[in-house]
C-alpha cells in the first residue's frame, strides 16, 4: 500500500513523479505498469487490461469466434499474463505479445475441429503480423489519450468531427456544443493544432 502522503510512486489513478509532477496511468509506459502490477497495485492492473481489452477481443474475433468464445479467451489470455508479469517488464512490445498468444489460445480452443482449425490457418496467413496489428492499437490510444487532454470544446467538437459514427451535421454540432455554426471551422482548425503538439510530444 502506498503511503497517504507519498511523493512519489502509485495512488487512486496517477502516477506521481520524484519531482511532484502527476501523470495518468494512461500516459505511463507498459513496462512501469508492469511493475506495479507485480508489486500488487489494483489501480495499474486496471489500467494495463483497460488498455488492452480491445486488442485481445479483436483479436480473438477476428479469427471468427462467437463473441461468448472471446470472452472465454479474454479471461485466458489475462490469466496467463498475470502468470507472465515477471518475464515480460523488460518486453519491446506487449501489444504484440498479446496478440501472439491470444492466437495461440485460439488454436488451443479448436484444436479439436480440423475444419476450424484450417480456417484459422488462413485468417493468420492474410492477417497483418502482431506487431501491425499491436501498433494500431497503440496509435489508437494515444489519439484517445491526446483528445482527453484537449479539454472543452475542442475534445468533443473533434470527437463529434472524426471518431463519432453518427456522422452530425454541422448544425447538430454547434447546437449541442452551443457554438455558432460558422465557428466551427476555425476552431476546428485551432483544436487540430493543439492536437497536433500534444501528440508530437507523445511521440506519434
């Protein structure tokens, strides 16, 4: 357990630096993460599978298991990672280690049907490597991460301009934000330069 008043180390979602500065869990490397998961810290648990919950269910569903064989996977795959957090502080990729075995765990799960089987063989064969598939997700999250910090308006307006698949109109936008319409696009404008700088620094 960290100390109430500890400088530096782990506690309730942050990170707090030797020096005083606070970071997000999700602004801190895997390998950290790692770390505080071996020395028993919940809150870096949490983060790691946060972070990667979508890379093993795609995964697992892209090899066309039903959604109820995913989550069997899911759990599969957290268990055999909490057993591997030792050997994997020092690892380049997580995300592609991940993959891997989720794949494996896939194997394991229709070991038993050749037919399945085959069409597994042929959905890796196509499939981008691990390591694509890893860094995709990574981009991901750092896009995510860097809209968070974008604050208001500029987190939704982009949110609404980009990621959101309702597809509004402008009209749509600048109601619920409560911005005149012929605002939007220099906003636009200014929010994708700060979302730029941000993700510069986060080495995109």
């Amino acid at each position: 357990m960290i100390a109430q008043h500890c400088r530096y180390g782990f506690k309730d979602g942050w990170y707090f630096t030797q020096v005083g500065r606070a970071l997000k869990f999700s602004d801190y490397p895997d390998a950290d993460l790692i770390t505080q998961c071996i020395a028993g810290q919940q809150y870096a648990w949490d983060e790691l599978i946060a972070r990667y919950e979508k890379l093993i269910y795609s995964t697992a569903l892209r090899t066309g298991l039903e959604s109820y064989e995913a989550d069997e996977i899911f759990q599969n795959v957290c268990l055999i990672l909490l057993k591997e957090l030792k050997n994997l502080r020092q690892t380049n990729s997580l995300g592609a280690w991940l993959v891997t075995t989720t794949r494996r765990e896939c194997w394991a799960l229709w070991r038993h049907d050749k037919a399945k089987l085959e069409e597994l063989d042929e959905q890796l064969a196509s499939d981008e490597s691990p390591e694509n598939l890893a860094q995709h997700v990574e981009d991901a999250q750092k896009v995510t991460s860097a809209l968070k910090q974008l604050g208001e308006p500029c987190h939704q307006l982009l949110w609404r301009l980009y990621f959101n698949e309702e597809n509004s109109s402008y009209a749509e936008i600048a109601r619920d934000l409560n911005i005149p319409p012929n605002s939007i696009g220099p906003t636009r404008s200014r929010c994708l330069e700060k979302l730029k700088i941000i993700l510069i620094s986060k080495n995109f």
